[in-house]
C-alpha cells in the first residue's frame, strides 16, 4: 500500500484541531479555578467532572481478563506511586501499578477490578486496577512549596510551575501543581486544598494558608498541629464556661470526707495533678485508697465544655507545652489535686490480699485534701536513702506512708511479672530547652520506683474499677488491647529465630503475654532488651477502646480501663460520668450505652492523632539540636536493619539512617539472617558502631548517618 503524503493542508488542520482541544482544557481550568478561589463554593463541593479534559477519558493499559473480580477496599500509597489495596475476604493486598491507580490518593476507599495469576515460578499473585473512587480520604494536605522547571519541544525557554512537595511521604509519588498561592513564598511551609482530577494522577491544588519558612521551627510546629488535627484554642463559650463552672464553692452534700493521709506524686513540671493516693495495712492485707479528681461535676452533659471534651479526646504532651483537652481554669485550677486545698474526687477503695489480689471494691464521691505536692525525683532519692535534710522536712508528715507503699508496690510488681505482663523497655527522651526555647541537651529519660509505684497502683485502680462494672454490668470505656495478628506474630518470630532466640517459647496459634515475657528475659541477658522490646512492640496490636470488655494483652489481664486520668483523657471522663449516673444516682445502664459506644470511639481517634503529633515534634526537636552536630562522630547502636540501610541510635536516643547505598563496597541486605554483609563486614542488629552525622533534614525531620567504624572482627 502506497504511503500517503502529509500536505501543508493537512498540517494546518491538525494543528487547528489540537489548538481546540488545548483551548477547551484551558478554558476548563480557567473555570475550575475561579471555583476555587469563589466564596459561595464550600471546599468539599471541589471536584472536577469526567468532562474536564474536553471529553477524553483516560485509557488504561490494563488487559481484562476472565477471572476478573470487581471489590471494594483500601487504597494503600507507596511513595513510588503504585499501591495496594486491602480487600475483604482475600488473604493477600490487591498490587495496583502506577498507571492504574485512577489518581487515588493513600487512605481512598476504591472499587478495584483485579485477577489472579501465577509467575513462571509458579507463586499465585494479584493485579488490578482502580475503576472508581468511592470515598476521598483526605482534602487537605501539607507540604513546601516550590518550583518546576519543563521545556516544551522546540521551545527555547523553560516554563516554571509551582509545585507542593507533600510532607507525607506516601503521597510523594503525587505532584501537586498550584493554581493559588494565596500569597504564599517558594520555600513556604503550607496547607493547599487539594483538587482531584479525575482519571489522572496528577492532581491540583490551592494554598490555604502559609506556616512561614518550611526550615523553621515554628512552621513546622504549626505544620505538625494541623496535619495530626490538634485544636489548640477554646472557643469563648467553652472558657466562659470552664470559669463558671471553676468558681462554684463545693458543697458536702453526698460526699465522704476522707481524712486518711493522702497525696500526689508526679513530674516536677505537671500542673494538672488529676490521682492522689493512699495505703493502709488491714487485717488480712491491704486497703489502696485511688483518688481521682471528679472531672465530671464540672464537665456537665451536653454542655460546651462536653462537646470540647469529645472533639479533643485527650491533652497532648509536647517538648514546651501543653495542649490540654480542658481550659486551664478546670485542668490546672479547679480538678487539680493542688496539697492543702479541698478538692472534689472519686476515690477508689480497693481491698487486697497480703499477696496483692483484687478481693472487693467501693467508689464513692469524696472531698480530699493533699497533705504534699510529691515529685518522682525526691521521693526516689527517700527510697535510695539519700535525700537531703530539706526533701525530709517537706516529707514528714508522709514518711511513715511512703514506706509501707514502696513494699506494697514490691509485692504488685511481683505479682505483675508472674502472671506475664509485659515490660517493654522503650527509651523516652527528655529533651532540655534555653531561653529561647531551642533545644540545648537531649537525654534519656529515667524512671525510678516512685514512678513506676505509681503506676502499678494506677493499673490496680483501673482493673479494680473495670472489674466492678463489669460484674454489675454498667456500660465503661475499656482498655482493650487484642493478641498479635497472626502475621505480625509470625514476622516477629522469625526475626527473633534469626537472632537465636529460642522462640518455640512464643505459641503460634494461643500466644500469650507469658510467652513474650520469656523472650524478653532472654534479650536482657544478651544486651539485647531495647532492640528485641522495639520489634516486639511494633508485632503487637494497638490498644483501643471499647464499650465491650475483652483481656488486655500485654498486661495479661481480663479486666482493663481508664480510670485514673480524667483531667486529660475523654476515656476516664466518660467512665467517671457512668459511675456517677449510674452507679451511685442509679440511672438505667441502657440510658449510657450509646454513651460509652461514642466516646470509645472519639477517644481511640483522639490518641492516634495526639500520639502521631507527640512523636513528630519530639523528632523535630531532636533535628533542630542535631543540625548544630553535622560533621561530628558519635557512637551508636544498629536498632534495626532494613532493605535500604539500617538505623542506628546514639546515647541521647536520637536515630537516623544509615543508607545501605553509602557504606562503600558491595553490600546486600541478608533478610534470613537481618544483615547486611559484604565479603568482609557484617552489620547487625545491637552492633555498637561509631557513625558521622552527615545530614539533618527538618522539613522531612530525618537524620542520616555515615559509618565511621564499627566494633567487628
């Protein structure tokens, strides 16, 4: 067949052709934006129609097949830009390439088409692709903006857009061009409203509002707050309230007085001194009295105050501050257990055998007063014997008490360790600030008895509390923490197999706490502790709460919830509140189902986010007193090791990567053995190492390191 000849004629007509098409798209975004930036357009109404590319829809390159199935699940992002996404009823993650992801965006609910086939290995696996977005996880999102440079065939010049880089490395693989700055600079820290387009992977979005610099700390800060959803003002009526309701005088009025000796033991820097204590030797054992201030007759049903309480969940502990769930008049002034003042409380009076059994519990409205304000420093200088004469005197009047506790604590954690519960040693970081609030010295955080006899006594409350509705049948917020996946379990038992660890100690199919606790002993006497409580903490499932009573896990325990804390977390409000309506003013249990349903659900949602912000502006701080140190060496131990390197920890628990593409030579990553080895070196798990620190990234908030030497043969 003879090749037609293109004529000038047919050139002009294809390009008037194309130059329509290129006019209609532009004539289209020209529209979408000023939707955008319109204020009779609400943000969640943003979506572009199918039509936007002037009618053409996208084509997939992927192949129908005749085993397809069509699903629905959970768009999973990697920052390559494919995906998985997690189907119910299969027992694998659905591989969605990058061409076919429709533009889904991590965390997305799709409807997938996929098929199963076999490689010429003979394994069974899955592909698909995303035919529909059902639900958009997200509308937002943070990043830095900045500039791209693209040429135009035969063009001279560059054309520069403007981008978002996202913080979020899951949604990398999504450039996000800018159609409104609202003033913001290249190098901004900012939150952009994102626009979909449909069928593309390329998305769309428009500034909101600019954090400032994204290499300061300040934006970051306020980056972070936004991205984890931390409100951090009171609207007018929640405080107006708080003062109201602050400034009542208390009244007797079915209320024991309890003049017992009773006090607090917490931080140096805590305001908010919600459990105070007290312990009397019985006949036949011990009586633990748990006083916890009464939150909830200052926080009324349906109040202002309620509402604020439901939507925050819980305080956020920060490196410099507080953001606390309730206004400073109620969390520092009027609920806080402050020594010498009479103070409003639910006191837990929990009966135990010598050897520290649960035999009875009574909860009953009190007013208290605190005989000392204690701090965890100076009473474990009282149990080492070596306080000063001043830290004696302001301890007198307790001495006597403080005593028979610390046996009485001896004996609960004996009792804890034999039934299996778990002690994972986790290194917590206290981070020392200057005057201008820039970190100056970074430590690892101590913990003596005193903290630890609190804790104990608390996770005494809080089972004996738990135990007593349950049996009553009166709806609370449990504590729940569920067995190992059986995935994570099996992953974690390899990995401890692989360090030589006798794992048939751990049950595949009815593990229990006991089991683990083994293992960890184990570790402990191979210098192994931290890294083997890391791993195992990761194979665990997350603690929650519920309305429904199920055994906590690590604590090896049947009955488990949040009593103790009601100043900064929803879960031990709303139990408090339960006792009071039903317990003691004898309201139907019915009536405070929903109640409990509710509030485990806004309290579980609250503690990932305040969890996820804690740990990011934690890092943030670590990075910022780091970039000072870049050049220097230090020496560290390998945590973990990975395909792409390993990290590795330094004293002051600051951890960075060290990339398995710059430790020179040919190194591969052993995942048998969880190495990574050359001919002639090998990098493990708890190897001591002497590294270089050769970056501090704050926008991304990530150290990495380079290996100086190691301690090998």
């Amino acid at each position: 067949m003879k090749k037609k000849n293109r004529t000038t004629k047919d050139f002009q007509s294809f390009k008037k052709r194309n130059t329509h098409k290129r006019r209609s798209k532009e004539r289209a975004k020209n529209e979408l934006l000023r939707a955008v930036m319109s204020t009779n357009v609400s943000a969640d109404s943003l979506h572009i129609s199918d039509s936007f590319d002037g009618g053409r829809r996208h084509r997939s390159s992927y192949k129908r097949h005749a085993d397809e199935v069509i699903s629905e699940g959970v768009f999973s992002s990697s920052k390559s830009g494919f995906g998985f996404v997690s189907v119910e009823g299969s027992d694998r993650d659905i591989f969605i390439p990058q061409d076919k992801t429709l533009g889904a965006i991590d965390g997305d609910t799709v409807e997938i088409v996929y098929h199963t086939y076999k490689t010429y290995t003979g394994e069974e696996k899955t592909e698909g692709r995303v035919r529909a977005i059902l639900h958009e996880s997200r509308s937002v999102v943070i990043g830095m903006l900045d500039e791209e440079y693209y040429y135009y065939r035969g063009k001279g010049r560059p054309v520069v857009s403007t981008v978002l880089i996202p913080d979020d490395q899951k949604l990398a693989s999504h450039p996000f061009k800018v159609v409104s700055t609202a003033g913001a600079r290249i190098g901004d820290k900012v939150e952009a409203k994102i626009i979909r387009t449909p069928h593309y992977s390329t998305h769309e979005c428009a500034v909101i509002r600019s954090f400032g610099a994204a290499d300061g700390k300040e934006a970051n800060y306020a980056a972070i707050l936004a991205e984890c959803e931390i409100p951090v003002e009171f609207t007018k009526e929640e405080l107006a309230e708080a003062d109201f309701f602050a400034a009542m005088p208390l009244s007797e009025e079915g209320r024991v007085r309890r003049n017992e000796i009773i006090f607090t033991i917490d931080g140096a820097g805590a305001k908010d001194l919600d459990d105070a204590v007290s312990l009397r030797k019985i006949r036949g054992g011990w009586q633990l009295g748990v006083h916890i201030a009464d939150v909830s007759s200052y926080v009324k049903e349906r109040t202002h105050l309620d509402r604020a309480a439901m939507a925050r969940g819980t305080s956020v502990y920060f490196t410099d501050k507080v953001v606390p769930m309730l206004p400073a008049a109620l969390s520092n002034g009027a609920c806080s257990l402050n020594a010498g003042e009479d103070k409003y409380a639910l006191s837990a009076i929990i009966n135990l055998t010598e050897d520290g059994e649960i035999k009875g519990t009574k909860i009953e409205p009190s007013i208290i007063r605190s005989r000392v304000r204690g701090v965890y420093s100076e009473v474990n200088e009282i149990f080492e014997g070596v306080a000063s004469e001043a830290t004696r005197v302001k301890y007198k009047e307790v001495l006597t008490t403080l005593g028979r506790m610390h046996e009485f604590y001896l004996i609960l954690a004996k009792r804890a360790r034999e039934r299996g519960s778990l002690e994972l040693e986790t290194t917590e970081a206290e981070i020392l600030l200057g005057e201008d609030g820039s970190p100056v010295e970074i430590i690892k955080r101590e913990r003596g008895d005193a903290e630890k006899l609190i804790e104990q006594f608390m996770l005494t409350a809080n089972e004996a509390v738990a135990r007593l509705l349950s049996e009553k049948k009166i709806p609370c917020v449990y504590r729940v923490h569920e067995n190992p996946p059986p995935e994570r379990l099996e992953e974690f038992i390899t990995y401890a197999h692989n360090l030589g660890f006798d794992t048939s100690v751990i049950s595949r199919e009815n593990s229990t706490a006991k089991d683990f606790a083994a293992l960890l002993s184990e570790a402990e006497k191979r210098d192994m502790l931290p890294q083997v409580s890391y791993t195992m903490l990761r194979a665990m499932s997350k603690a929650k709460y519920l309305d429904v009573r199920k055994s906590h896990f690590g604590l090896s325990l049947d009955y488990y919830c949040h009593f103790t804390s009601p100043i900064r977390r929803l879960s031990d409000l709303a139990t408090h509140r339960i006792i009071h309506k039903v317990l003691i003013e004898g309201k139907r249990p019915e009536s405070y189902a929903k109640y409990a349903y509710r509030a485990a659900a806004a309290a579980t949602d609250a503690e990932v986010r305040a969890v996820s912000a804690e740990r990011r502006i934690e890092n943030l701080y670590k990075v910022i007193f780091m970039q000072g140190r870049i050049g220097e060496e230090f020496d560290a131990v390998i945590n973990s090791v990975t395909s792409f390197g390993f990290f590795a920890e330094l004293e002051n628990t600051c951890e960075g990567l060290v990339p398995i593409s710059e430790l020179g030579g040919s190194f591969t990553f052993d995942e048998k053995n969880l190495t990574i080895r050359s001919r002639n070196k090998i990098f493990r798990i708890a190897d001591k190492i002497r590294v270089r620190l050769e970056e501090a990234d704050i926008v991304r908030g990530k150290l990495r390191f380079s290996v100086v030497d190691s301690h090998q043969k």
